[in-house]
C-alpha cells in the first residue's frame, strides 16, 4: 500500500537533486549585484520569481540538520551569534535594525493572529508598516508585508538577488557558508523594510525566542508574548517552565513587555527572567475591560481565543503610539520583592484602534469560506491548545450555519499533523465535532507538479509525510470506533489493477487536489477547472462518495497544519494571500498579489550551510528539450532554454554526424570489395 502511494508520487516528482549546475544561474545573480547597490538591480533575462524562489529553496535546510539541532548536537546559541556575521555580509548591520522602531512577538499560539491585529491598527493610524511572519500559506512573499500586503513578485525579485548576491560573493571568505532558509529571508525582510521605508516593523519570532535568528534586535520599542504551551519540544524543551524560558529570551533591558494570561508555571518564569534582564513585564486586561463608545469591541477574526490576541495587540500599540506621538515616559521595573506580575492599565481604544481590530483578516486563522453547497472552515491549529480553541470556533461556526440550511448537513475532516507532534491526541480532541467522514492527506498540494517552486519542502522526505498520514488515519480509526487494525483505502488509481478496498468512515489521499476533488464531487466551480486536474479515482471508491452527492450541504474542517491549509487556499482562494491583511481601507498603499504556502517555509530556525538542491519537478505529456528545461527548476525555462535547447541540438547534430559517417563509411567499404567470381 505505501509503495503503491509513493510510485504515484515519484512517478511525477521528484525531490532532493543535487544543484551544482545552477552555478550558471548563481554567477548570474553575483553579477546582478556586483556594485553593492540597493538601488535597483541590474536585470538580467530570466531572472524571475520563481528562480528566486528555486534559489532560495536551496537553503531549506535538510532533515539531517534538523535532527542534529532537535538531538542539541548543535548550539542555538551560536545560531543567532553567527546572525551579525551574515547581516554585515549582507550589507547590513545590527545598529541600522534599531531605526526599525520594532514590536517584537513570540508565543506558541496567537502570535500571528496578534501581530495581524498590531499591523491593522497601526496602519489604520496612517503609518507604513512593515510585517514579517511565518509561515507563508501560498507564496513566499506573504512573509514580507508591506502596508498588509505581500511585496509584489518584482520586489521580491529585486531584493533577493540583492542580498542572495552579496552573501554568494562572500561565501569563499567564509568557509562557503551562506543563511539557512528561515534566516536568509529573516535578513531579507530587514533590507526590505529598510529600502522601502517603512515607521515601524512588526517582527514574529520564528521559533521560541532567545535563540532565534529574530532576536538580532537589540531595541526593539516593545514585546509581546502571546498564549504558550507545548510545541517544538524538541528545540524549546519538553516541559512549559522550559518554554517560557526561551519565550522570554526576547525581552531587552528597560523595554516594556506584555503578556496575555499564561499557567502559573509559565508566569512564574517569565516574571523571574523579566526580573534578571530588568525588563518592565505587565499582564494584559480581558477584552471586556476596555471601555467604549460603541459597546463591545468587534473582531475580524472569529473564534473566543482570539480576545486575548486582542488585548495583547492593544497594549502593544498603545505603548507603541506613546513613545512615538507621546512623552517618552520610562516604564517602571519589575519589583524584585514581588511574587506577581502587575497587571497592564485598561484603557479606552480611540477610533482607530476600534477600527483595526473589526479590519483585521488573517488567512488561515479560524476562516470560512463558502462555495455554494460546500462551507470551508479552516484553521492551522497544531498544537493540543490552539486544536481546544480550533474546535470551540468550528462548532460553533459550523451550528451557526447550520441553523439556516435546509436538508441532510455532512461533515467532512480533512487532516494532517507534521514534525513530532502528537496527532492522536488532536484527533481525540476533534472526535466532539461529529464527523461523518476523516480525510486524511500529506501537505503535497499534487501530485502533478503545477511550476509553483513555493510549495516545495525538502526537510521532509516524501516516505516520511504518507507514513505519517497513515499512521494518523489509522489513529483515527482507533479513536472513533476502536475498530481493527485493517488497512487504509488509497483512492489514486496506480496501473490497471484497483487497490485494496473497503467500506469506511476514513480515507487516504496522496495529495491535496485529489482529497478536496473527492470531498467536492464536482460542486465546487473552482475545483472543477480543467486546470485543476487531479488523479482519478478508482470507480468502486468514487461509489462511495454518495454521502457527499446526497448531502444538501457540506462542512469541512481543515486542520492540524499551518501548511495544509496553506495548499488547501492555494487551490480554493490563491488570491486569499495577496490580499492578506489589507482590508479595504486605512493607508493600504504598497503592491502586492497573490499569497503563501506553506511547505517551503518550514525549516524554522535550523542553521544551514546551505547544500544546494534543486527543484526537481516534471510534468507529464512534455517531451525534447523542454521537458528537461522543466524538470531543472519551474519557471527557469527563460534563463536556460537558449543554452539548454543549443546544446541539445549540437549533442543531436554531432551525433547524425557519426552516425551519417559511420553509414557512409560502411557502405563506402561493402562498394570497395571484390565481387565474387563463380568457377
């Protein structure tokens, strides 16, 4: 069953190539950026979006390392102490970060729903923002913000080969070192929002905080620690005294720090680390205590856990707008003869601050989208806390709209859980929520490869992704009815002979095309483009579908990954992330298009000395030269075709060469013999 899985996968992609012949391509971008300027970049034909995003896809750093840094045979802390060597390589430097007036946030939970609601705010007020998060749900460029919008594919493009340029040139001096993924595009972001200008930079910790690339900012205006629990134990600590610790790395001296309500062993840590770095530490009021003219104060994004996100945002932007409209009053310390933390004013949010929470959009966050007889809810939740919030929101959401429709209601769970985390207690978590179907998928967006180099991840080997997914839905099975240990139906034909079935309230997919096709059963307009071609699925299993064709509407939920939703959008809403945190109103100026996804992105802070591969892809029904050009890097064919298809057609001439000259030559010797004499 795994094989038959992974012949449909390999037979279409294949990941994890060696990219020692990009050089060319490498040469070209040093080249770029040989004068050091931060003007705009010499262009070069090319060199577009995607073979940046190739490019970059170089430095994800590979499943080896990530284990070597989750095993602590490699030091964190001499992670981030290598971060000024590769900014000043970069052209930057640490003291030019201090002009980005930043709000630092980090937690486990809530952190980007917080620097959303910050971002919104603040740009309501009229000031141009910069945003920088992770991970992106569609394209690359979410991570970088601009006035709530991704930067636009021609910016992205200039400022990356700026940077990468810079590094590339000066890789021999060090060793041939160059930024793992996550810290290349955390100095990317810096050089953009100091090239674009920006009055401040909202700055989301990738993972934990003392030690990640981050926290480079030596005076950052303001910190923020959203909700903490258990996540990445094997980088933070297995326990939510050793994870406070590392969220509290970011706190500075004398720069004010808030807090949302955390367990009293997390509390307790942090009051204790804000004591040793003398950082003035306050715990965030309920939302109901901020007094208005209007009433309750009104959210954009859904879901009771997000009140908190709220209030932590508020305070935030409060004490940002007083250091920079207001008297620069210095923040009390922390009393070392208190056991508690004191407890931040309420105050009444001006009409501004009203605004921007009701403006706040998040992708991916406890959102809903409609499509006719089908409801998608979606939501990234990943951990055993945010899943509790996630399935609190999505019952009651889904009886909300449930309430005014008419006729048979099913719901479908479409799942997937990454890394070390415990998928079986989240499962355990959803069961509540009543599903008639579990839909179980690996966060690969098709197997036929679509070009889009944004949703590549190499930290995790393909092997490792389906057994993970089975191994999920055979928790699932266990969980719902304690029912055997049969095998999971894979509904992918592969070759004339139909895998194994059975009847069952669970089922497996190899990508995420192929599950949303299945769960749409043709209802869904956007899922029945020709563009979106997903493989068929055998005819006894499409028979099973009847649930769905029957159903007068359908609920899915989609969880578990932050990446899952992000392919889930990619085919459902791409233009989702382009606008991202916009909205339609405030002082949204900058360009921007289409979103992120999630898989790229997800090497978190692992050091890297960048060993190249390539994006190896291919598409079916492509043939020559082009097919090649195709399977090297997507979107790579303007930069190569010229040499690729030159050589290809020398290699050819040189060889009907030969083979005329083999030909003439043999026929040329049969002619020079004698002719036999019959005697």
């Amino acid at each position: 069953m795994m094989a038959c899985l992974l012949r449909v996968l390999q037979r279409q992609s294949a990941f994890g190539a060696s990219c020692s012949e990009r050089d060319s391509v490498f040469r070209l971008a040093n080249r770029a950026v040989r004068n050091h300027s931060t003007q705009a970049a010499p262009h070069f034909p090319g060199m577009e979006y995607q073979d940046a995003i190739c490019t970059l896809n170089t430095l994800q750093s590979n499943a080896s390392v990530l284990q070597q840094t989750s095993r602590g045979q490699r030091d964190p802390q001499q992670q981030l102490l290598a971060m000024p060597g590769f900014l000043e390589r970069a052209g930057l430097t640490v003291e030019q970060l201090d002009h980005l007036n930043i709000i630092h946030v980090t937690g486990t939970k809530g952190k980007g729903s917080t620097c959303a609601f910050t971002e919104r705010i603040l740009r309501t007020y009229g000031f141009r923002t910069g945003f920088y998060s992770s991970p992106h749900l569609v394209q690359v460029r979410e991570r970088i913000r601009i006035d709530g919008r991704p930067i636009s594919n021609e910016l992205f493009t200039k400022y990356f080969w700026q940077v990468y340029g810079r590094l590339d040139e000066t890789k021999e001096a060090h060793g041939g070192t160059m930024p793992a993924y996550f810290r290349f595009l955390t100095i990317l972001a810096f050089h953009v929002f100091l090239q674009e200008k920006v009055d401040l930079a909202i700055i989301e910790v990738g993972i934990g905080g003392a030690y990640d690339c981050t926290n480079v900012v030596r005076k950052p205006w303001v910190c923020g620690i959203a909700s903490l629990g258990i996540d990445h134990t094997q980088i933070l600590g297995d326990t939510i005294e050793k994870i406070a610790w590392q969220k509290a790395g970011i706190f500075k001296p004398g720069v004010p720090a808030f807090t949302v309500r955390q367990p009293q062993e997390a509390m307790t840590v942090l009051r204790d680390r804000a004591r040793e770095i003398q950082c003035p530490l306050r715990v965030c009021p309920d939302l109901d205590r901020y007094q208005t003219e209007s009433g309750a104060l009104q959210l954009g994004l859904a879901g009771q856990h997000q009140r908190s996100n709220a209030s932590l945002a508020l305070q935030l932007c409060h004490t940002w707008l007083q250091r920079r409209c207001g008297p620069d009053s210095s923040p009390a310390l922390p009393d070392p003869d208190s056991s508690c933390v004191l407890q931040a004013d309420s105050f009444r949010p001006g009409a501004a601050m009203v605004k921007g929470l009701a403006d706040t959009h998040w992708a991916g966050r406890s959102q809903t989208l409609r499509r006719g007889a089908l409801t998608y809810f979606l939501d990234g939740a990943h951990t055993h806390r945010s899943m509790q919030a996630c399935v609190q929101w999505f019952q009651e959401a889904a009886a909300q709209s449930q309430s005014g429709a008419s006729g048979a209601v099913v719901r479908v769970l479409l799942f997937n859980a990454t890394g070390k985390r415990d998928a079986a207690a989240m499962l355990k978590l959803l069961l509540p929520c009543r599903f008639d179907l579990a839909v179980f998928c690996p966060n690969i967006t098709e197997t036929v490869a679509s070009g889009n180099a944004d949703q590549q991840n190499f930290n995790v080997a393909v092997e490792t992704m389906l057994t993970c997914c089975l191994d999920n839905e055979r928790s699932w099975r266990l969980l719902s009815d304690g029912g055997d240990d049969y095998p999971a139906p894979l509904l992918i034909r592969d070759g004339p002979a139909p895998l194994a079935e059975r009847k069952a309230d669970s089922l497996v997919f190899p990508s995420i095309l192929s599950a949303l096709c299945w769960i749409a059963q043709g209802r869904d307009p956007v899922l029945t483009d020709p563009a979106q071609t997903a493989p068929p699925v055998t005819p006894s299993m499409a028979a099973k579908a009847a649930l769905l064709q029957d159903a007068a509407h359908v609920h899915v939920l989609v969880t578990g990954s932050l990446h899952l939703v992000g392919g889930v959008l990619k085919h459902l809403d791409p233009e989702d992330g382009s606008t991202g945190n916009a909205g339609s109103s405030g002082n949204a100026g900058s360009s921007g298009n289409a979103g992120s996804s999630g898989n790229a992105g997800s090497s978190g802070n692992a050091g890297s000395s960048g060993t190249g591969r390539c994006c190896f892809t291919s598409r079916l029904g492509e043939t020559g030269p082009s097919r090649w050009i195709t399977r090297f890097c997507p979107g790579s064919e303007a930069l190569l075709t010229r040499w690729v298809v030159l050589l290809f057609w020398t290699f050819f001439i040189f060889q009907v060469v030969l083979i005329s000259d083999w030909l003439l030559g043999t026929i040329g010797s049969q002619r020079s013999k004698p002719s036999p004499v019959c005697v």
